[in-house]
C-alpha cells in the first residue's frame, strides 16, 4: 500500500477514561496523521475506528462493548486499558474488533494498521494484538498534536505500583515508570514554540515521580523556570506521597496553579487498610490542614468510593463526616466496582446495589451544597 492509498484513509478515535487516555489518543493521533492518515471527528466518515478505552469500572468497560456494537466503521480496533485488561479475549466478546493495542504497544499502531488493511478484505482474514511491551519510546510524545491550542498534557509517569486493593490501574498500564526528565523539559520548550501557553504535568501518582536525582517536586521547580510558560498544574497525588514540601513549591512557583487533587477514597481507617492506601483519617486530615497552612485560597478536590466491601453504616458515616469536615471544592465520588486481577475480588462485593446507590446520593448531594457555599464565597 502507498501512501497515497492511504492518505485515503479516515480514522476517528473515540476516547474514553481519563486524562491519561486524552493525551494518547493525541499521541496515537499525531503518529497517525505522520503516517499518512486522515484524521475525522465525523465517526460516520471513517474507514477506521480506534476505541481508546477505561477498565476502572464496570461501567466504563459497558460503554466501550456498545460502543463496539454500534460502529459501523469497517476496521474497529481497540486500545487503552481494557486491550491489556482482556488482551485477545477481546476477539471472542466482541468478533467485529480487527485489531487490539495495548497501552504501551501504540507506538506500534501505524504498523499494525498498514497490516490488517492488506489482510481485510483478502483472502485471509487476520486478527492482530499486541499487548506485551512494557515501555513506551519517548518519541512518540514529540509529534506535537494537541487538541488544545493553548492547553497540553504532558505524560511524567506511566503505569502504578500502588496496587491499591479495588484498582485494575497497575494490572493495565504496569509497573511505575518516569520519564527522563530531559526529555519531558523538551517537550514543554516545543509545546511553548508551537503556541501553547498552559500545561498539565499527569501521571497516576505524580508525587512518585524519580528520575536520577530529580524528585517530583525539583521536577515543578524546573517546569516552573521554562520561559514562556504561563500556568501549569498536575494530577494525580497520592496522599501517602504528598509532602509539605510539595505545598511549600506550590506556594513559591508562581506559574504553578493552586489547585490539588488529592483522592482520600474513604473516611475509615478500616476501609481505608482494606483499601490498601497507605494512610489513615488522620493522615490525610493533617495534610489537608498543611495544604491549607501554606497554599493560601489553593483549591482542593478528591475522589471517594462508597460501598467497598465489608462498608457499614459506621464506615460510610465516617466518610460522610470527613466531606463535611473538609470542604472540599468539589468531589468525584464513585460506587464501588468489582476489577478483574485486584485484591479486593477476594472479598465479597456484599454492598447491596440500592445500597452504593444512597450512598452515593448522600454524599453527592452533600458534597453540591458544599461546593455551592464555597463557590459563593
Ligand atoms: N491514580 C489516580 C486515579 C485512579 S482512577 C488516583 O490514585 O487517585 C480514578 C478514581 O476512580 C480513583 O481515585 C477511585 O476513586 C475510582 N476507582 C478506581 N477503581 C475503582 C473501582 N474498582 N470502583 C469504583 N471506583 C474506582
Ligand atoms: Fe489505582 Fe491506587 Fe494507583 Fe491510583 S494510586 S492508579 S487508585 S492503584
Ligand atoms: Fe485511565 Fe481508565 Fe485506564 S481511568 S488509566 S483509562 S483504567
């Protein structure tokens, strides 16, 4: 196939998840435009379809098999993290999938689509997945497709070790791996020459961030010093990782916005062992209290799970109180999912239904109030 054939060729990507994945499907993006292919946002138009899909709960994976179900696109592939969560099994639950790509494998994907493109419609019909790299180049972040002119994420670290008990994260995207960072400061000078003004450093835990001798915050210092940035942030900060030095940063780098997200999960100490997080209530009350001490008027937001195993009505009001107590600026709160690979699929998922339903409820329309009076302020 030249690349005039090609050339031809429309793909839509369809995104799912987290920030994560929207900065892939702009990686996958831009090595696809560099090999010749037509980029659509009109799914309709395209000859090829690339789902960038989430495991992180049921309901996220549900999406992608209707979504699947629905294409009409006459090449279908997936990638993200349920390739890696189902890996080849993806061909039994859905036959009209083509090809499979794992999180590290998307470097890959020109070649695999010139591949399966000689095999469709011709004698022999083939499948192809790859699922077994364990590191991405860094090249592939540099083909410079943002769909933000003036915003950009920038990927720090990949994968997690935290192994957090309810989380298919470290199972789908492998073990913590940070970037060079050389090569992340790179990228943000060739982010600023092409018009971008605000960054968003992201990983899954960015506070674990090591690179020889740079830590995590050396590493916002140095962002901080790139000329002709005017404003950047990062997500995501496990508490158990959170310093007081951070925040001292944080208070110091003027081009750093005020704004954490620092996922306390739960309230109980109980659950919170369950949930292997590392922490306790009080642990993460003290950082709150440090956080506030010294990043005056910083924004602080959080994730929280209801209804993880073995969660009373104790435990849930334990949550229920630390929202009140906390005030955060806002809260995404989440219904325990049963994950594939993690610890907490030994235990019984014994919350009924109904029951993560009000809890759910309870805390969200808590947490609306509260968000609405600090808004107000
Ligand atoms: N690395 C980030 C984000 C992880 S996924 C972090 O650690 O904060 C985003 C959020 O999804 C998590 O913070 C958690 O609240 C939620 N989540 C993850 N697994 C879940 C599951 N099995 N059921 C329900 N919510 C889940
Ligand atoms: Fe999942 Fe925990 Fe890692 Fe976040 S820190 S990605 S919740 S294992
Ligand atoms: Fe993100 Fe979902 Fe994967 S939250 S890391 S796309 S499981």
């Amino acid at each position: 196939m030249n690349n005039k054939e090609i050339a031809k060729k429309r793909v839509f990507i369809r995104t799912f998840g987290c920030q994560m994945n929207v900065r892939d499907s702009e990686v996958i993006s831009g090595l696809l435009d560099k090999a010749g292919y037509k980029l659509t946002d009109d799914e309709t138009k395209a000859d090829i379809e690339i789902m960038n899909t989430c495991s992180v709960r049921q309901l996220a994976e549900d999406k992608v098999w209707s979504a699947v179900g629905r294409s009409k696109a006459k090449i279908i592939g997936i990638s993200g993290c349920m390739a890696n969560n189902y890996r080849e099994g993806i061909f039994e639950k859905a036959p009209k999938v083509d090809f499979v790509v794992g999180t590290a494998d998307i470097g890959k994907l020109p070649g695999i689509l010139k591949e399966i493109e000689k095999h469709k419609g011709g004698v022999l019909e083939k499948k192809i997945y790859e699922t077994d790299a364990d590191l991405r180049e860094d090249e592939i972040y540099h083909t410079g497709f943002h769909l933000d002119k003036e915003h950009a994420f920038v990927v720090i670290s990949e994968g997690c070790e935290n192994y957090c008990s309810y989380c298919v994260v470290p199972y789908v995207r492998g073990k913590l791996r940070s970037r060079d960072y050389g090569d992340i400061l790179d990228e943000i000078r060739e982010d600023i020459d092409s018009g971008i003004k605000n960054i968003t450093l992201l990983g899954q835990n960015v506070n674990a961030y090591q690179f020889k001798d740079v830590n995590f915050v050396e590493l916002v210092e140095l962002v901080n010093s790139v000329k002709g940035l005017k404003e950047f942030s990062f997500v995501t900060s496990h508490p158990k990782d959170t310093s007081l030095e951070l925040f001292k940063a944080m208070r110091d780098c003027d081009k750093l916005k005020k704004y954490l997200h620092l996922p306390v999960q739960g309230g109980s100490d109980r659950i919170l062992k369950l949930m292997n997080r590392g922490y306790t209530r009080q642990f993460y009350t003290n950082l709150v209290a440090d956080y506030r001490k010294t990043v005056k008027n910083g924004e602080l937001t959080t994730d929280i799970i209801v209804g993880f195993p073995t969660e009373t009505e104790e435990d849930f009001e334990e949550t229920r109180d630390l929202v009140k107590d906390l005030e955060f600026n806002a809260a995404y709160i989440f219904k325990y999912s049963v994950r594939p690979h993690t610890e907490a699929l030994k235990l019984a998922d014994d919350v009924p239904v109904k029951e993560k339903e009000r809890r759910h409820k309870i805390i969200l329309d808590l947490q609306k109030s509260i968000s609405k009076k600090k808004n107000e302020k």
